[in-house]
C-alpha cells in the first residue's frame, strides 16, 4: 500500500522516483478505500483440490495487512469430481455466473491435470476461455499458474508448450530480468521457485509473441512474465504457492505407484530440494521398500516427518513480495464500483502509466 507524503520530507519523492508508491496528503485525504475481491478459479484435481486452494489463499492473505480482501472460490465444467470433492465445491464454491454479476477486481487461476497432448482438446479449454475472455474486459488483472499459464498463452498466443525428456521437478535459483517493474519491487533480485511438470514455454518465444518478461531461472527458463500492458495477466510457470513438504508429498506419491508397478523405476528426487544426507536417506528408503516389494515382504513406511525435518523453504518470500505488489496495483488502478476494472482516468491499455 502508498506511503502517505504528509510533509516536505525529500525521502517521499526520493522514494517516489524510484518506483516506490507514495501518495500525495491531498490525495489521501479523497482516496476512498474499499475491500478486494478476489476470484481463485481452481482446476486442480480431487487430491489436490483443498490444498490448492489453502495455499493460494494463505499467500494472498499473507501478503498484505491493511486491506480486507475476499477471496471467492469457483471452478468450471468438464472437470471429472468425486462425490466427496463435487460435495466439497457445491457446498463453498461460488457459481461463476454469481461472480460475473457481482464483479471482481482480480483473479487467479490455477493448473489443472491433462490427459491431453494438445490443450486444446481438453474437456476446460472452452469454459476456461469464457472466464478469460470476460475477465479481460471486466477484471483488473488475471494471475495465471503453471498450465493455465500454458493455456492462455496458446490461446492467445499460439505458443504451444513443448514436451520435455526430463521432469522439471524440484527447487531452481531465478533472477529478476526487468528490475523495472513494478511488481518485482522490494524483491530480491535472485531467489528460488519450485517447479513440477513435465512440459514448457521458453522465454524466447513468449518475448517474440509480445510477453514482457520479468523472472527466469539462471539457465534461462521462463518463470514469470506480463502481458505487454504490464499488468492486466501475470503469467507464472513455477509454484511459488508451494508448502516446504508439498515436493516431498509428490516424491511419496511417485514412489508409492513405483512401488504399486504403476510406473516403470525409481522417481528421480526433486532437484535442489533436499540435503545430501536427507537424499541419501531418501534413496535408501526407496532401496529397502522395492527389495521389499520383490520380497513379497511389507514395504516399509514412507519417512515423511524425517526427511520434512531437512526441508528449507527459499521461495516463500519473495512470493508473498510479489502478491503484496500485485495485489497493491490492483489496489491503486481498480475503480470504487465493484466490477468496473479501472478508475477514471486510467487507459486500459497502459494501466501502469497512470501511477
């Protein structure tokens, strides 16, 4: 949120003219200050449902503590729901009909799992272009995660993901690329984020399709970008949402098929993810369970709480850094009325010039 320049300090417009916000006293005096609402369009999967939804709303709830913000969870059709989870989404999901008529200032959308090669032919791919198509006219700024991110920019784009031979799984070092913007402000300019998938945009392409790129790790891969106005879709392909234990909960379950004969081989470990003592641990749990299986022996436990104790969390931060900036531009471009996307004054196509 702006510091309030209540006196001829030079440190406000010295701060000012670095990209800090700082609002004028007579500005102050008229802002008139309202809650957020906030849309989480989840599309993840039954296992993951809840903890998808904790962990984004935790981060945006982490982020700022000054302004109310109200997050209204909704999902779209073509999505395969148990009993339990479509009882869970019925009972504290919002129609997105609902939501469209109420409004929202910001929106975030999560991944989804696909049985696809090509996006386009998942059972989402139109529902989660109606939500976008409205939400570019009608929301400040849409926040896209990992395949959304591979979604929209193929919608919009025609950039397709790519296969990759390897997972990209585990925790990589990143560098900040446009220390300019607004968004990265106050951040460190290098810092971790956790990855997990199997398929990705280069940096390159989405730069030639007109995505200003803000974050990549240090061999190059694309982790967060804009959309040329620089605001109105943040593109993210890592999880900075992630908990410490969330890797290592993905590890059990590629584990617990490898044990099951459900894949063939070992599941590499998360790269940069634990210590060299915890990894060897890992991997002698991993030797001792399938000698086991081959025995017809028990397996023995997965060593969770052991292995959770060697866990450092190096991305969570800088994460909670940038959903503060997001959420305060929101904040600073959104109008009073609750589902009008921009104040008076504000060009829609160039959001960031009015700051």
């Amino acid at each position: 949120m702006p510091i309030v320049a209540h006196s001829g300090l030079p440190t406000f417009r010295t701060l000012a003219e670095a990209g800090q916000p700082v609002l004028s006293a007579k500005d102050a005096l008229t802002q008139d200050i309202r809650e957020l609402h906030i849309g989480l369009l989840n599309m993840m999967p039954d296992a993951a449902l809840k903890v998808t939804e904790q962990q984004f709303i935790r981060l945006v709830g982490g982020s700022n503590a000054i302004v109310q913000l109200y997050v209204h969870p909704f999902t779209v059709p073509g999505l395969d729901r148990s009993a339990e989870a479509q009882a869970w989404i019925d009972e504290y999901y919002e129609p997105f009909d609902k939501l469209r008529e109420e409004g929202l200032d910001a929106l975030i959308v999560t991944g989804a799992n696909v049985s696809n090669p090509d996006l386009a032919d998942e059972p989402f791919w139109e529902p989660l272009g109606e939500v976008m198509a409205w939400a570019d006219e009608h929301v400040t700024s849409t926040l896209c995660s990992c395949l959304a991110t591979h979604a929209m920019v193929q919608q919009r784009y025609g950039v397709r993901r790519r296969r990759l031979l390897n997972k990209r799984w585990g925790v990589f070092p990143h560098r900040v690329v446009d220390d300019g913007h607004p968004l990265l402000l106050d951040t460190n300019s290098r810092f971790d984020v956790p990855h997990s998938r199997w398929n990705a945009v280069s940096s390159r392409e989405l730069r030639e399709a007109g995505v200003r790129i803000l974050i990549e790790s240090l061999d190059g891969d694309f982790h967060m970008g804009t959309s040329a106005d620089g605001i109105r879709t943040v593109y993210l392909q890592g999880h900075p949402e992630y908990d410490r234990v969330s890797l290592l909960k993905e590890f059990k379950r590629e584990v617990d098929l490898y044990l099951a004969g459900e894949i063939v081989g070992a599941p590499p470990l998360p790269d940069h993810y634990l210590t060299p003592a915890a990894a060897r641990f890992a991997w002698d749990h991993v030797d001792r369970a399938g000698r086991a299986v081959e025995a017809g022996h028990p397996v023995p436990p997965f060593p969770e709480a052991a292995l959770s104790g060697e866990l450092d969390n190096t991305w969570t931060d800088t994460g909670k850094a940038i959903f503060n900036n997001w959420l305060g531009l929101v904040y600073r471009l959104t109008d009073h009325e609750r589902g009008v996307p921009f104040m008076s004054g504000v060009d829609p196509d160039n959001p960031l010039a009015s700051l």
